[in-house]
C-alpha cells in the first residue's frame, strides 16, 4: 500500500485500552506501531508546561519526530481521534503529495 498507518497517543494510562480496540476493530493489519508520549516528556521547567497548548505542541513534537526523523517519511498526514474521513480521503492526499514537493 502507499500509506504506513501510525497511532500516537499522549495518555500512557490508555495503553491497554488503545491496543485492545486497535484489535477488536480489526484494523490492527493496517497499524504498524502505536507510540506513547513518554510520561513527563520535556515538560519539566520549560515556561508554560502548565498549558494544555504546550502539551499538545509536545505531542505533535514528539509524533511527527518519529515518523519524519526516526522513520524518514517524506509526507505524514495527521488526524484527530474524532475525524470522520470521507471516504477519498487517502486517494486525495496520495494524488497531491507531488505538490508538496514543489
């Protein structure tokens, strides 16, 4: 396939129920790995860490370092855990990631 499917999540408290709805939904052929934030990651002594904005910046810090500087992906798409993808969804991005290059 032309996409390599990544789940990120920020709440190591959900690990076992992440992983076992990834299974039960059978969707766990199309998941390569699933990453947990480390817990306290960079937070400590960094103005603003209180944020729920500074967390999430983190998050995203931390999910796009490994799929673009761990994995070396060129192109990554993110999604939130409440979008609903129409169903040309991947088709769109595949048929313009050439944009990007330009």
């Amino acid at each position: 396939g032309h996409f390599t499917f990544y789940v990120s999540c920020d709440n190591l408290a959900l690990q076992s129920e992440l992983s076992a709805l990834i299974d039960r939904a059978e969707v766990s052929f199309l998941v390569r790995k699933v990453w947990f934030t480390p817990a306290g990651f960079s937070l400590n002594g960094k103005p603003f860490a209180n944020s729920p904005l500074y967390r999430i910046s983190e998050h995203y810090r931390f999910a796009l370092g490994k799929a673009v500087d761990e994995l070396g992906h060129s192109h990554v798409i993110v999604t939130e855990d409440d979008l609903l993808p129409s169903p040309d969804f991947l088709f769109y991005f595949r048929e313009t990631a050439s944009l990007l290059d330009q």
